[in-house]
C-alpha cells in the first residue's frame, strides 16, 4: 500500500481540536503520521517542537497570493482555502497519498479501508448522505445537503496532483459562503470532481464520517451509532448535551447511547487546555 499521510489545518485557537486528533489517531493507527498546518502564528502561546504532531507553517504552503488572502479572509476562509494545498505539501514531503481530516474529527475505530481506498485512488470523496432520509424533515434536510454540497469536505483523500490543482484553483477563486451564488466555501466544488476526474472513489461506509447531518439514519437498531470516524462538526465541549449547532434539533439524548461518546470528547478537549486556547487571538488580525 502507497504510504499515505493525515493532515489538517488549524488556527491556533484550536489547537485542541488537533491534540486530540492527533491522539485518537496514535491509538488507532500510530503508524499514520499527521501534518498540522498553522494558518496563524504561535506568538509564545505554545511551544511548536512540543506538540504530538509536526507542525507546519502556512508559508511553506506556497499558496500564490498568500498576503492578499490574510488581508481579506477570515479565519475559516483562511484554513479553508489551506486545505488543498496542505493535500499537495504531503505528497511534496514523499508520502504518496494523503487524507485530509478536519480538526473536529475523532477516530474510534480502524480505517484500514479509507485508508488503502486513499492510497489507491486518485482522490477519495465521502458523501453526507448514504441513504434516502427518513425523518419527517428529510425535504429540507435535502435541501440543506443540496445547498452545501453531496460531499463533505472534511474527510477527503488525495493523491492525483491535478485533482489538488483544480481544487486549488477553485478555492483561491470563490471560497465563502454565498449559497445564493452556488458557493459553498470549499465544499461545493467537489460536486465536480467524480464527473471532471477518472478514479473518484466515492467511499460510502456508514462509519466513517459519522456527523450529524444524517445521523439518524445512520444509527443502529440497538440505538447505537455505527461509527470509526466521527466528526463533530459543530460541537462545542462546553455544552456536550448538544451533539452541533449546526443542527440545534438534534441533541445527544437522540440518540441516548450518543451522549458517553460526545461527553468523552469534550473531557479529551478540556483535557488538551481548549478553555484557555479558544481564547487566543488570531495573528493576522
């Protein structure tokens, strides 16, 4: 299997999120190393040579027009517009695959699949939906998906070099939200992708990339989430008994057996110093 890489992109406010990534993936698949891209600046607030993970600055990103990006984007934007280019600077350190997890991800279970499907495609997609919905709201759920697009752009899988420079090119072009105009920040381009590139794989297990867009549908009879991947999108550790506030009608009580998963995250994230971190400023103003 092709050597393959996680990455992710963080301001340094979450800094957290990454420690605890970084710390599920040791458990789980400690041959995996993971690149975190700071689209920020320390400023003494953390010691960089001390973190579970190697960390890597933005400018080695070599992202053309770089300081116009910092003058005009916000923070989010900024992170966002990193993501394929953090993508291309794994495959440029040797590695001849790489996976992409937002911050927010936990893994909890072996992804030997995601990760040979990774090292063996052009490019990996996970869909958000699965299966037809079944809620009473599933119409303007949807809708929802329609508008933010059938893809999830926090778990994608790279290792097709012009993929990563459409994907590029698209993200320095339009990267905010504007759902009016069909933009999507990131995420709304990979709808392209599987009809513009050969070898899209589209990986479609139900426990990877559990969120909670369609976790309904997604939970076992017994009431229990099938998940190895989940990404808490979304969800703040101060208030555990709501699973996001993306989607405010769906507290970890709905499911029941949820609750022990998103309450353990939120002691990892405490854990990590995240109620002073999320207090630190951004660098680029």
């Amino acid at each position: 299997m092709t050597t393959v890489a996680a990455t992710t992109v963080i301001t340094k406010s979450h800094l957290a999120y990454a420690r605890v990534l970084a710390a599920s993936l040791r458990e789980h698949h400690p041959e995996l190393p993971l690149l975190v891209v700071l689209a920020d600046e320390p400023e003494g607030r953390f010691d960089p040579g001390a973190e579970p993970f190697a960390l890597i600055a933005l400018g080695e990103l070599a992202i053309p027009g770089l300081d116009a990006t910092l003058g005009t984007a916000t923070p989010f934007e900024v992170a966002t517009v990193a993501k394929p280019f953090a993508l291309a600077h794994a495959l440029d350190r040797g590695h001849g695959a790489a996976l992409f997890l937002d911050p927010d991800t936990l893994v909890t279970g072996d992804l030997s699949e995601l990760l040979e499907r990774t090292s063996a495609h052009a490019a990996v997609l996970t869909p958000h939906l699965l299966a037809p919905l079944t809620t009473r709201d599933r119409t303007r759920r949807d809708l929802n998906i329609i508008v933010s697009g059938s893809y999830n752009a926090g778990v994608v899988g790279a290792r097709d070099r012009a993929f990563l420079r459409w994907w590029q090119a698209r993200v320095l072009a339009e990267c905010r939200h504007a759902p009016d105009e069909g933009v999507f920040y990131d995420q709304r381009w990979l709808d392209l992708a599987p009809g513009l590139f050969d070898d899209v794989h589209v990986h479609r297990d139900p426990a990877v990339n559990v969120g909670h867009w369609d976790l309904p549908e997604r939970i076992e009879r017994d009431g229990t989430p099938t998940a190895r991947l989940v990404h808490f999108s979304g969800f703040d550790p101060t208030t555990p008994e709501v699973l996001s506030w993306h989607a405010g009608r769906l507290a970890v009580g709905e499911p029941r057996r949820l609750a022990p998963l998103a309450a353990g995250y939120a002691r990892a994230l405490r854990a990590a110093g995240h109620d002073e971190i999320r207090t630190w400023p951004y660098a680029h103003g």
